[in-house]
C-alpha cells in the first residue's frame, strides 16, 4: 500500500526546520493539547492552566475553571474568601450543567462525522467495484477523447432536460404570477437553492421549498384572507388541512412582517435572508 | 487498534478516576514537552486535582514564572484574545466539527447523485423513477458535470488543430452522429452508443464484404 501522507511516523524530537510546517504542527498540537485539557478537566474534575506562545507571538491559554482564577491561586494572588465559596460552588454547578451538555453534542456531531466518513467509503468502493468497460463515459473526463466527450456531452443534455422535465411535473402550487420572493423576479417553475458553482444545497428540499411557496402565498393574501383550498403538492393532493395546519399566522401590526408559527423550522429559514438564485440551465 | 470508547463525562468510581488522571495528566505533560520542543515556543502548564498536593507546575516553577511574566507583560486584550474556558472550548470545538460534517454530507450527496446519473445514462434507472427528494440534486450534478465537460472540450479543441480527432476506433463511428431523441422513450444513452457500435461494425463488415467482391 502506497503511503499517500507522512502521517504517523516518527518524528525527531527537535524544532521542525520547515516554517510552513512548523505553523501547521503548532495549530494541530495545540489544538490537541488543549482537546486533552478539557478531557481531564471533564474526566477526573481536575483544574489546569495551559499558556502557550505561538510562533508569530501570539498567545494562546486554556483554562478550567478559567485562566486568571488557576493563575491567581498560583502566584498566591488572592485568597479566596469564605463568602465567595458558596458562589464559586453555585456558578460551578451551573457550569458543569453547561459543560455536560457542549460534551454530549460533541459526542454526537463526532458521531454522525464517522458515520458519513463511512458513508464516503462505501461510496467509492461501489465506485470502483462497479467498473463496467464499455460505460466508457464512467472514466474520468480527462481520459476521454474530443468525440467521446461531444457524444457524452449530447447525451447528458438529453438526459438533463428530462430530469428537469420529472422536477417541473411536481410543482403545480398555486403561486402568484408577481414577485413572491420580496425582490426577486424569475419565472422558474422552482426555485434552487444553488450557488453559482452549482453545488447542491442539500437543506432546501422540496418539501421544505413547497411550504416556502405556501408560506409567500399567504403573504400576498393577507389582504385578501384568501386561503388557497387545494394545494397540490409533490407527494400528491394534500388538502386544505395538512399544509395549512402548520401554520398559524400571528398577525401583528406591520402587515409586511408577518410571523408564521411553524412547527418544525426548517434550515431552509435560515437563508431567509438570501433569497434563492434561480439556477440557470433549467427551462 | 480499537479502544473502548470513553464516555466524556465525570468519572464516578473514585479508583478508576484517580487512575485516569495519573495517566492522563503523564500525557499531556507530554504533549506540551513535544509542542514546545518542535515549535520552539514557551509553553506553561498548572494541573491541580484532589489527587496532588502541590499542583502539578510545567517544565519548572522558574520556566512557568517566566512565561507568566511574559504573559502579564501582554496587554489585557491580547491575553484574552484567545482565550478559552471549557464552555468556550467546546462551542468552538462544536462548530468547527458541525462544519466538518456538513461538507461531508454534501459531497456524499453528490456521490450519490453522481451516480444516480450514471445510473440513468446506462439505462439502470430513468428520470421518472428517481426520488422526488433527489430531482433536483440530480439535475445539479449533471449541470456541473455538463460545466466540465465543456471546459475540457474547449481545452482539446484549443490545442487540437488537426492532429486529435483521431478517433477511439471502438467507441464511434466515421459516420457523423445519429441524433436519438431520448425524451419519452426508454432510450437510454447507453442504447444509442451501442448501436453506434453496431452500425459501425456493420459498415465495417460491409467494406470487407467489397473487397472480396473485387477479388473476384
């Protein structure tokens, strides 16, 4: 097996003559030392200061319960005084509350991290296991040949317009023909989510997007109070009940500001701010 | 080598703690002796527990004096620029991981999806048949992929002038391309290149079929 990085090997215990790598090492290591403070802190409920110069002199510290009280304890700064003991003990409790729960979710985000390292393995073993030689278009694009890549090109475009084509057939909500994003101005069928180096916005599903839809209808009816009775959604015609039970519009006195009481915030909110560029490519 | 994970939390049997931090506080002893050395930078470290009764000074109380007068030299700002407690710590550690997997997931998704068109190209699976969910990440894949594939087309055409057009013998015909409409039909890409193929071995078996016409 090719070694593809020098990752676990051993290294001579002396200043790295390398600048670039030094930095990199100092940045990993300290990280690393200070992941292990915390471990022990969590662990055997231990208290510690670590202070640490950077090589551009800059100073890093980690400490538990903080820095200055572990430092002032040791120069023998301040005595701590009786009245302050129950406080120091009250906040420490809240603080271990608080520590426990950062522990957990880092457990957790760690888990599902390995989970999709996992993920990605698997992946490309089927990748590569499923090697079929006259899919010739399977290889890598620079193996391909001008006319390869022309025929591929043709091909993919065909395929491209179907695909756009299934995508269309799922949107038939009733939208307002003006602007339904305060702003924008397209006639997309639907709206993508989609940076211009066309990465997928996996947050912005449909179902997420079609309650968008419904959600800025409802903001161009206020007026109006005219409910949309039949929405037609991509899982099918879901009456009046499903798609507007979630919602419970609270109207305040700003009219434009209308707050939706959802039931499960989507991440999708959190673009809110930027509305959705509309990809090219799709007509 | 596989471990038994630790669970990170507060160690409730008394031994196995005061073992923990033995061990623990060795090592990260050592790890602040390996950051220091290889980088050449001052490092202090102060670990006080129940277990000690003096707390733990590293190197040496007169290093650790030293890098605490270096310290306290520092303006206010810059000491705290970068500093952290537990809570801090974590938070920081936490986005940094979240981040992390967010990325990964993505590209997974375009693996996946990835192959979802691949899938469609050799006649597999077709449009009508994909996900719901995934029609869109589908359609991004493809958009990038068509991106590149016209990159690379406008890179060989550029440095081709004559020479290039040298076709891949088994992959194409001399013939100029028959457009297949893929649309509605089941059609697949990987259909129209085989017949491709078979038109071409036709013409070819049609050609020698002439030459030993002529031999006559």
């Amino acid at each position: 097996m090719v070694r593809k990085s020098k990752g676990r090997q051993k290294i001579e215990m002396v200043k790295m003559k390398n600048e670039n790598n030094l930095q990199v090492t100092f940045s990993k290591r300290r990280t690393g030392l200070f992941k292990k403070a915390s471990e022990l802190c969590t662990l055997c409920g231990a208290e510690i200061v670590v202070i640490v110069f950077s090589p551009g002199k800059k100073v890093f510290s980690f400490g538990h319960p903080n820095v200055d009280c572990v430092i002032d304890r040791f120069a023998n700064i301040n005595p701590p005084n009786p009245r302050q003991h129950t406080d120091m003990q009250l906040s420490e409790a809240r603080r271990n509350a608080i520590v426990r729960d950062l522990n957990n979710h880092l457990t957790q985000v760690t888990e599902e991290f390995e989970i999709e390292k996992k993920r990605t393995e698997d992946l490309k073993q089927k990748r590569k296991n499923s090697n079929m030689p006259e899919n010739w278009w399977e290889e890598p694009i620079e193996e391909l040949n001008l006319s390869q890549l022309t025929e591929f090109k043709c091909g993919l475009e065909k395929l491209r317009k179907t695909v756009t084509t299934e995508a269309s057939k799922n949107f038939q909500a009733i939208v307002p023909r003006h602007n339904f994003y305060g702003g924008s101005s397209n006639n997309s069928t639907f709206g993508i989510c989609d940076d211009h180096a066309g990465n997928i916005d996996t947050d912005l599903d449909l179902y997420n997007h079609q309650r968008m839809v419904a959600r800025n209808t409802f903001a161009c009816n206020l007026n109006n109070m005219m409910v949309p009775y039949h929405i037609t959604t991509p899982f099918g015609n879901i009456g009046n009940s499903n798609i507007i039970e979630g919602f419970t519009p609270e109207y305040n006195q700003n009219p434009n500001k209308l707050c939706f009481k959802q039931e499960h915030m989507s991440e999708c909110d959190h673009h809110s701010a930027h509305p959705p560029r509309f990809g090219h490519g799709y007509y | 080598m596989t471990r038994q994970k630790v669970k990170m939390a507060f160690i409730e049997n008394e031994f196995s703690r005061k073992a923990t931090y033995k061990k623990r506080k060795r090592g990260i002893l050592k790890k602040a002796n390996e950051l220091a050395t290889l980088c050449g930078v001052p490092v202090g470290v102060i670990i006080d527990s129940p277990y000690d009764l003096t707390p733990e000074v590293w190197p040496s109380r007169e290093d650790m004096d030293n890098v605490l007068s270096q310290w306290q030299r520092l303006p206010v700002m810059d000491r705290t620029k970068k500093m952290l407690n537990q809570e801090s710590y974590l938070k920081q550690s936490i986005s940094k991981a979240t981040e992390t997997c967010k990325k990964l997931t993505k590209e997974n998704k375009e693996l996946e999806m990835k192959e979802v068109m691949f899938d469609c190209l050799s006649g597999k699976t077709s449009p009508p048949r994909i996900e719901k969910s995934d029609l869109r990440g589908c359609g991004n894949v493809i958009e990038q992929y068509l991106r590149n594939l016209n990159r690379r087309i406008e890179i060989l055409s550029k440095n081709d002038g004559a020479s290039s057009s040298s076709v891949h013998a088994a992959a194409t015909t001399s013939v100029a391309m028959p457009i297949v409409e893929l649309g509605s039909s089941s059609t697949s890409f990987c259909d129209m290149i085989r017949q491709q193929q078979i038109q071409s071995n036709m013409n070819q078996n049609v050609r020698g079929l002439d030459l030993n016409q002529q031999q006559w």
